[in-house]
C-alpha cells in the first residue's frame, strides 16, 4: 500500500513522499510483539550508538505486562528521551533550510489518515484494552512521523536504523528512567 502524490506540484519531490510513504505502511507493525528478538536488540542499540545515548538498560515485556508497564513510562526523567524529543526540531530545520516544508505538511497531512487504519489492525490483533492499543497507536505514529522527518532532513542513518528496528517486528513501547521496554 503506498500513497500517491501526483495530486500536488511538489518540485520533483513526489517520487520522495511516496518511497516514505510506501516504507511506514510496509513495515511489520508488531508482528513478533512480545518476543524476545536479539536481532531487535542489536539495531536499537545501533541507533542508541547514533544518538550518543550509552547508558540504558533493555527490558523486555510480554503481551500480557503491556498496561502494567504502561503505567511505568515515564519520559520526563529519561536521557534517553531527552536525546529523541531534540530530533523533530533538528529536522524540521533541516528541512525548512531545504525548503521542502510543502512536502513536510502534506505528508504530515496525508500518512496519519492511511497508517491508522493499518495500525489499528494490528494493535486489535493484540489487545482489546483502549488504552493498550491507544499506545502502540501513538507508537507508530511517533515513529513513523521521525522516520518521515528524518528522510525528508536528509538523515538517512536515523531513518534507517529506526525502520529497521519496526522490520523485527518488535517495537518500543516507552521508558523509564535509563530503561527502555521492548515488546
């Protein structure tokens, strides 16, 4: 499933907006949830190393502890979050200095519309709890939307090592302090 943008006048940047587009919606949203992954481990401490994040521990979470740990995360206290929430900012300026914010907001606009529906499939599949599937929900979107950033700045490493942690199939599911919870 990809979306097409030949509907706006993008200054060649459409081939651009559908190869991001075509890669969040054809990524294995949490199809090995709660399985412990060594592959999933080894690339996220491989964007950790890109993002100068070196102290965290992983701790892995079945299916069934979701809503417990959920009530856990915490970002307000983590190194480990204070290192991601900088890179919306870093990349939007990047891509103003490139002058693609057209391209920035109708993507903005358009994915969150067609990665709902995808990602609400697969949240159902593991969870009947709101709140369970409200999270990985906003996981996705968090996710893909600095994939989608990261792109378009032209960070091609960081959106590569963040697609290429959601390819294992596991995603991560928040933080606590230096911790980092993987299901």
């Amino acid at each position: 499933m990809t979306l097409i943008f030949d509907q706006y006048d993008l200054k060649g940047e459409t081939a651009l907006l559908n190869d991001i587009a075509g890669t969040v919606l054809q990524l294995p949203w949490f199809e090995k949830a709660g399985h412990y992954n060594q592959e999933t481990e080894t690339k996220l401490e491989l964007l950790l190393d890109e993002l100068h994040v070196h102290h965290y521990e992983i701790e892995w979470i079945s299916k069934n502890t979701l809503a417990e740990k959920l009530n856990t995360v915490s970002f307000g206290d983590s190194k480990i979050w204070k290192a991601l929430k900088e890179l919306p900012t870093i990349y939007t300026e990047k891509i103003e200095e490139k002058e693609l914010e057209e391209a920035w907001n109708i993507l903005l606009n358009d994915l969150p519309e067609h990665l709902f529906h995808f990602i609400f499939e697969k949240a159902y599949e593991l969870y009947q709890n709101e709140e369970e599937i409200h999270h990985l929900i906003n996981q996705a979107y968090y996710v893909s939307t600095l994939i989608a950033l990261a792109k378009l700045a032209g960070e091609e490493i960081v959106a590569d090592k963040l697609t290429n942690i959601i390819e294992t199939g596991n995603v991560v599911v928040g933080f606590q302090r230096e911790k980092i919870y993987l299901l």
